[in-house]
C-alpha cells in the first residue's frame, strides 16, 4: 500500500469515527468519545486534508463550515412542494377536519393517527444524492426557496452523509424538517446582542430564520442551531417497499441519522390525539425550544396518497395550534410616549415576564379609550400576551386581584414633554400634542426623515437625533443640512472621521428621488406605496402645492383622508418655509427624468398589484421597486381594480379576498419569471 493509499484510508476512518461521534452526541445524547479526544481527531482529519487535498469530499466534518461568506442566496425549486398546514385552534376545529376527510373518502376500517409537537422554527428542505447532503433551502413559498446549503452544513444535527445500511438501491433522499435554537442558546445570542448594542431578536423562531439567512456561515455556526426531521419522500420509489406509514418514516429517519424529535405518539383515536394535545399544553413549558401546538397525520401512507393536496394544504395532516401564551403580571408605572405625528400613546411598564421566549416588561395601551375599556390602573395585575406571537398586549386586568388605593387613569391634559395644551379632535381616539416646537414631534419627524424608506441617511439613528435636538444644533429635518463635521465633533462619542462619514452621508441623501422627500416629510396618512402614486401624478412640488384636494383623491389608491391630509399639510406657512429650506439645501422636489416610466415599453404598463405575505428572496419593497420599474402600480389594499397579487408566506385576508374577487396570483417564482421573459 502506497503512502497516499495509507492516508486515505485514515482519512475514511477519521470521517466515520467523527460521524459516528457526532451522531452519538448531537442525535441521541449518549457522547461516545470526551470533547478533547473529539478535537484531537478532528484537528488529524484536517492536517491530512491540508496535506492532501484531493481527499476532501462535501461529506467530511471539516467541511460544515464555509471559509468565505456567500454574496448572496440563489432562488430554487423545490423538487417536492412544501405545503403549508392547514391550522386548527381547538379540539372541535380538529373533529371538523376530520369530518371533512372523512367525507373525501369514507372508510370503515380502523384509523391510526401520529401526533407530533409542532416546533416553532424554520422550515428546511435538504436533498442527499447517494447519500451525501447535497443540497439545503427554506421552505420560500413552498414552491421555490433559497438554497442555503452552506449554512446547512453547520447543523450538527444534520448529517453530511446518511447511514444507507440496507438502503443502497436508493439514489435520492428528500428529508423535511425544522431548524430551531434551543432556549438557552437563544438567550445567550440575546445577551452577547445586548452587549454590543444590537437590537434583540423578538423570539427564537426569528432568530432562526434570520440566522439561516447569514451570508457567512461562520456566524451560522456560532448559533448553534439545531433540527429534528418530521418527513422523508423518496422520489421515483415506491415508499411502501421500505415504509408504509409515517411512524415507520420516523423510525427510518433515525437510522439515516437524523434527530427526530422524541415526544411523537402514535394515537389510536381521536381521543388519544386530544389527550396528547392537552397534556403538552402545559408540558411543552418545560422543553428547552419552543412549540406552538401540535401537528395530526394519518398514519397510513395510503390514505395520505388517496386523499392528496387542496391547491394549499394536504387533506391528511392538520396543525392543532395553542392559544397566544398569556401570562399574568403586575403594572408598576403607566408612561405616555409622544411621538413625531404629536400622538400621546399611553404605555404600561410591567414587572419583567416571559412570553414566547423573550422578556417582556411593556405594552402599548393605544389610547385614552382602550385605557377606559380595561379600566386599567398603576398597580393592577393584568393578563398579557403576544399579539401574533410578536407585539406585546395586555388582554385584561384582574379586578379581583386590585389593591384598594389604586385610582382610574387619566390621560395628561398638558404634553408631557413639551407642557403644552393637548387636543382630541372630535372622531378620533387619539389624543395630540399640536406645539410644532415639541421635542418630542422634533425627534420623531427626524427619525422619520432619516429612515430607509425615506431619505435613508446612514448613521443617523435615535440616540444621535436627541443628542442634536437636546443640544439645539437641529430644530427642523432642514437644519440636518447645515451640519458640519466641526459642530458633530461636539457631542458625545463623535470624531472627526465619523463626523466627516456623517456630513458626507448626509449630502447623499440630496440624491434621493422626490417620492422619498414627500414620504419623508411625515404627512399624516402618507405611506411610502401612496407617496410614489402621488408623485406620478404630480412630477413636482408646485404642481402638487397647487392642486385641488378632489383631484388629489381621484388618484387611485388614494382616499378622502389622505387627500385632506396632504392639502391641508401645503397649506400651513410652517411648511411653506421648510420646503423652501429644504429645496435651497439641494433636495430634490421634482421627478429626474430618468426616473420617468417610458409607458410603451413597460411589461407592466397600466396593470396595478398587490404585494402580501412574506416572500422567498425579495423584501417587499425590493418586489415593489421590480413592479414599478416595469411600469406597474403597488397599492395597499385590494380592490376589483388590483390586476395582480404577489402571494407569499402567511398572506392572510388578502389572498382570502383575491380569491374571492378572482384576481391573478403570482408567487416570487413567477414575477420573476415575467420580468425574466
């Protein structure tokens, strides 16, 4: 035997030692070998790589993670769609959806069902050819997702190559899973945040989806995100020469090597699936990841086959969800923010509580009247929760539980910022500070000014913007622009050079198009989508300084509120001046021509969309500026009028009345395609 012949061999070895040790520790929890022994092979497999590189293969340990970060994620089709499930909030949504498969296809033969915990992560598709991973993407829209294979690999949980002991007639594997973070790597990752100053993901589920969307892998690994596999197809096969039903997926899931989550059960009744379910209802507190309800299969492939997909959902499994997580805690202190439109927003500070993972110690209370519809007070405990799993709110106060001094809260007659008179107008529920020298108006109106949508100058966050107001070096958004890098040196923790970088950031933003400058002007009602129709509609600011409130709302897309807002705001003196300040500063108040839309070319010429749900690869306003370059319109909601909606994951009411209005959909996969054409 030659001495390279000696070296791969050793190098084999090492691979099916490591996998093996791998599989023992990150899949059955049982470590067959100390961390040092670990780490010692390791480091031999890698020396031999680097003295022989024709003997690394895309299956070795050394290859989970990428030396340099990718550019970007590439948009696949899936081989196999990943179907979303069909979502059932308590047990009597359950004996429904069984009914109506039931009706699908009647039977009398007894029926099994397999119930898992349904873990709050994110979807992942893996494809091994001959065994060896060879291909990682988010679900997307189930149809195409983003190969993030790179990323993939850093998953200790997921092998490189499947154990295919009696299975080597197979040639390609589709594998469906969750990837998550465990609890208390979700916290440390929020901790190590906190520390450097970042902004904290909201909970785990985020976290991971965001943390599979790195461009560097390297950052992936570091996370030390984990998966449990729930579905394997294995195309061009039949599925019941090596597994009949979903429990013997399972099974067969394990000896390829993945981790399969352990609290499935395989129920003979729906009875024993309600059971299940409300024993995890309280149980699933003490996992160490997050689960948001349980997902129901029939167990019998047969049955899955025969009854199939509708256009969304397969007729066979269903997700049995839980309530919102709610949990009850004390109110110490009720504050009023203002903010940059003058509207008081009353807020409770709570005792710190967890929910969905994450410390919540405030909730917004909206206004003078969701204060008086709970009759909440300082010192009440209250139920809170999650609104969508994401905002926290408080659901309802505990009357039982009030001390005996507490008072009703009123809402401040004075701002509370700048002591000024406030006002609520007659209609509205919002109470307004209406002083145009607020600080706190001032701050919130230059935050805005500043912000991506707008005039998108880098630098310029919160604490930035009250060290220039508190220090009266800015009283309106104009006097950003005569900031010098002398006048920025002055505040705290700013040098030159990062004086200067902010000067020059700022002169940039001179460059943005006009649609910008009238979003970033903060009219009441004024989004970013109504912005742009507006400024198709009147290329200049006079034209739309001199324009008619009724011509105004004869844009489509534009109503009575809006129209009323935007007239009204052209006709204060107050924002006569700014314009002129701001116009004299260089911004830009006209459409340039090369932003105009030469009509007879544009693929999308006169056809209006509407963009929902979240998309595979594009950002929503990434999909816009797509349409809109091709000549078509992006509106907000959706009416007879909308051409074309652009579905993504989770699109809610507004796919429910597109349908109902007949109106074109279109995944990312197919605007692209359009556009590509």
């Amino acid at each position: 035997m030659t001495q390279t012949q000696t070296e791969a061999k050793r190098v084999e070895e090492l691979r099916q030692l490591l996998q093996r040790a791998s599989y023992a520790y990150y899949v059955l929890d049982t470590p067959i070998m100390e961390d040092a022994v670990y780490d010692q092979l390791y480091r031999e497999l890698q020396q031999l790589e680097i003295q022989y590189p024709e003997l690394i293969a895309p299956d070795s340990p050394t290859q989970r993670v990428g030396e340099r970060p990718a550019t970007h994620f590439t948009s696949v089709r899936h081989n196999i769609p990943l179907y979303s499930l069909e979502n059932a909030f308590n047990v009597d949504e359950l004996h429904n959806w069984d009914q109506r498969w039931r009706r699908q296809l009647p039977t009398t033969d007894s029926v099994e069902y397999v119930s898992e915990l349904k873990i709050d992560g994110s979807a992942l598709a893996l494809t091994y050819e001959n065994g060896v991973l060879v291909r990682g993407a988010t679900r997307g829209d189930g149809v195409a997702g983003e190969d993030i294979t790179q990323n993939v690999r850093t998953i200790r949980s997921i092998p490189l190559r499947l154990n295919f002991d009696g299975l080597e007639a197979i040639e390609r594997v589709e594998v469906r899973g969750e990837a998550f973070l465990p609890l208390e790597v979700f916290k440390q990752i929020n901790e190590e945040r906190q520390k450097a100053g970042e902004q904290l993901f909201a909970n785990p589920r985020n976290a991971a989806a965001g943390t599979l969307r790195q461009l560097d892998s390297r950052i992936v690994a570091r996370r030390r995100l984990d998966f449990f596999a729930y579905t394997l197809h294995i195309p061009g096969m039949d599925d019941a020469s090596i597994a009949n039903t979903q429990w013997e997926a399972l099974e067969l899931l394990q000896k390829m090597g993945f981790r399969v989550n352990p609290n499935h059960k395989l129920c003979a009744s729906l009875v024993e699936v309600a059971q299940y379910y409300e024993y995890w209802d309280t149980e699933r507190l003490n996992l160490p990841y997050m689960t948001d309800g349980v997902v129901v299969k029939l167990n019998s492939f047969k049955l899955q086959e025969q009854l199939g997909f509708t256009q969304k959902f397969p007729r066979w499994a269903v997700a049995l969800k839980y309530p919102a997580e709610e949990a009850p805690t004390r109110v110490e202190n009720i504050a009023v923010n203002v903010g940059r439109t003058g509207a008081l927003t009353p807020l409770a500070e709570m005792r710190p509580v967890q929910l969905a993972g994450t410390t919540v110690s405030r909730a917004t209370l909206h206004n003078s009247d969701r204060i008086a519809q709970l009759d909440i007070r300082i010192g009440d405990t209250v139920i809170v929760r999650k609104a969508g799993e994401i905002i926290p709110e408080v659901v309802r106060v505990i009357k039982e539980l009030r001390p005996d001094d507490t008072e009703p809260f009123v809402m401040p007659s004075h701002c509370p910022v700048c002591g000024q008179p406030v006002v609520r107008e007659s209609g509205e529920a919002v109470t307004r500070c209406v002083n145009a020298s607020c600080a706190a108006i001032l701050k919130g109106s230059i935050e805005h000014w500043v912000s991506r949508d707008a005039l998108d100058i880098k630098g310029v966050g919160e604490k930035l913007v009250h060290q220039l107001v508190d220090k009266g070096l800015v009283h309106s958004v104009a006097d950003l622009y005569n900031l010098t890098a002398e006048k920025l040196c002055t505040l705290e923790r700013m040098g030159q050079k990062s004086a200067e970088k902010l000067v020059d950031a700022i002169a940039q933003s001179k460059n943005q198009p006009w649609s910008r400058v009238l979003y970033g002007l903060g009219i009441r009602h004024v989004g970013s989508v109504n912005a742009q129709l507006i400024t198709e509609k009147y290329p200049t600011v006079e034209k739309l300084e001199t324009a008619k409130q009724s011509d105004i709302e004869g844009i489509y897309g534009i109503g009575a509120e809006i129209a009323q807002s935007v007239y009204q705001w052209f006709h204060i003196d107050a924002n006569q001046i700014l314009i002129e300040r701001l116009k004299a500063a260089g911004i830009q108040f006209a459409t340039q021509e090369t932003e105009l839309v030469t009509k007879g070319n544009q693929k999308f010429a006169g056809k209006t969309f509407v963009i929902t749900g979240t998309l595979p690869t594009l950002k929503r306003d990434e999909a816009k500026a797509l349409i809109q370059k091709a000549g078509g319109k992006v509106t907000d909601s959706v009416s007879k009028k909308t051409d074309y909606l652009v579905a993504g994951e989770d699109a809610g009411s507004k796919l429910e009345k597109a349908q109902a209005l007949g109106i074109a959909q279109l995944t990312e996969g197919q605007l692209l395609a359009i556009l590509e054409e």
